[in-house]
C-alpha cells in the first residue's frame, strides 16, 4: 500500500474512533507519527535480524578457530 494511502486510512481510523480526542491533536498529525513509529520498527527489526545474524556467524567462525 502506497504510503500516502496507508497515512489516509490510519487518519481516518483515528477519526472514526475520536482517538484524537485525548491528546486534542489533529488526526493526521497522529497519523504521520503512527506511519513513523512502523518505520522505527521495521529499522529496528533489520538491525536485530542482522545482530543476530552476525552473532551467529560469529560463534561458527569461533568453534571453527578452536575445534568446537
């Protein structure tokens, strides 16, 4: 789903919902936060799956040195 979409619909959600109502903070500012915190989130998860990734090559490459 094309971003600008994806930002419409979460806006709307938020809308529908009055979910704005509680911090008295337009929908679409809310929105663009949402649309940020998945982007913080996929980042995050590629710098995990790639920390774990290498940890495990880490650990080969040493009980291959020692025989392990």
């Amino acid at each position: 789903m094309e971003e600008n979409k994806f930002r419409k619909e979460i806006e709307a959600a938020i809308n529908r919902c009055s979910m704005e109502n509680g911090s008295n903070t337009p929908d679409f500012i809310l929105a663009e936060f949402l649309e940020n915190c998945l982007k913080a989130f996929d980042i995050s998860m590629k710098k995990r799956s790639k920390w774990y990734v290498d940890s495990v090559v880490s650990e080969l490459e040493l009980r291959h040195k020692t025989g392990g």
